[in-house]
C-alpha cells in the first residue's frame, strides 16, 4: 500500500486513515497531548494556603509539591491521587524537615506514593514548629 500523506511504499496502514495534511495534523496533537497540563490537585491545603500537598500532570509526568506543619513522628496520611495520576510501582523518597526558624534539620523526613494512590508523609523526630518540604516527579502509570 501506498501512504497517502507521502504517496511513498509504506508496510503500514493506518496512515492511510489520517486526512489530507494528516501528517503534520498527527504530529500537533502528539506533541500538545505531550505538553499536556492537568489543573493542580489539592490533597491538602490550597493556592492562597502557605501549607500544601498538591499534584499535576504534564503528558505523562506526575509532579507532587508540598510544604506544610509536620511536627511530629507520626505518618500522617495526606490523601489518595486521582486515577491516572499513580505510579506504576511504590516508591519512597527523602523530604525536607526545616524547624519553624526554616533551618533544615538533621533528621530526616520522607514522602511514600503508592500504586493505590496513597500519599504518605512521616519525619524521623518530632520537631517544635517543623515543616515537611518537598518536591517529587515520577511517571503516570
């Protein structure tokens, strides 16, 4: 068969589906649903809040920002990712812990996102006033 964008020999057919100027159409929509961008997803907190969990989407990677009181040793639970926005497998990550004065602490503080969704916080000693901080990226399952 013959590829009607470029009228060369081609072994597949399913170009010949796309329409006149097809080609350079495909390639648009593949390149903007690359760049694709989610609206920003809330677990915790909110745009005009100073503490945070939220997540988007660009294409097929997920980014996860957070920054809020974690004062204690406890895991706390920050909520479960919306479908399309999990990791294909569980993973477990370093944070920032910085006392109230925003100096970083020795102890260290970590984020788990399962392939469930859930997203898991917890620091190794409880600290007067301490914030979690963090930035994380993986791709969507």
């Amino acid at each position: 068969p013959r590829c009607c964008a470029c009228a060369r020999r081609s072994r597949f057919s399913a170009c010949q589906s796309l329409p006149r100027l097809g080609i350079r159409n495909a390639a648009q929509h593949s390149v903007s649903r690359v760049f694709d961008e989610s609206d920003d997803q809330y677990l915790y907190g909110g745009a005009a809040s100073g503490s945070y969990v939220f997540y988007r989407r660009v294409g097929n990677i997920v980014e996860m920002f957070w920054n809020f009181n974690q004062s204690s040793a406890q895991v706390w639970h920050a909520g479960k990712l919306l479908e399309g926005y999990r990791p294909r497998f569980n993973f477990l990550e370093p944070a920032v812990l910085a006392s109230a004065s925003g100096i970083v602490s020795n102890n260290t503080a970590e984020v788990e996102v399962t392939t469930a969704g859930d997203v898991n916080f917890v620091c190794a000693a409880a600290v007067d006033g301490g914030r979690n901080i963090g930035h994380s990226v993986w791709i969507a399952a």
